[in-house]
C-alpha cells in the first residue's frame, strides 16, 4: 500500500508541480521525490492553518482600527 501511495504521489507532483516548485523540496530531501512531495503536502498543510490565524488577526486588526477611528 505504501509503494502505491508513493507512486501517486509521484503521478500527482508530475502533473501538478513544475520542476521549479518542486526543486526547494527535493533537495531537502536529498532528492527522494517521494519525501519531497511528503514535505509539499506537509507545507500546504501548515499554510492552512496559518492563513486561518492570520485571517482572524486581520479582522481583530481592523475592528481595532475602526474602534479608535470612530472614537470621540
């Protein structure tokens, strides 16, 4: 299962990663293209939960602003 998995992951960094995008990963990776698509997923995956916060951050922000704009 894991072999096919791995394939997979392979077909889909092939289709959807350009040589470019991928190149940061496999080299940390030290060139395993499986691991490489691993730490992609594991990065778009941490992007998510940090671009939830900083949406939260942004309206905290803004509400701030508009409380001391509007206060007299």
């Amino acid at each position: 299962m894991a072999e096919e998995t791995a394939t997979g992951n392979r077909e889909w960094a092939g289709l959807w990663l350009s040589e470019e995008r991928l190149a940061p990963y496999l080299e940390a990776c030290g060139g395993d293209a499986d691991r490489a698509v691993e730490l992609h997923e594991w990065n778009i995956s941490l992007a998510q939960v940090l671009v939830c916060d900083v949406a939260h951050r942004e309206v905290a922000m803004r509400n701030a602003y508009v409380f001391v704009s509007t206060a007299n």
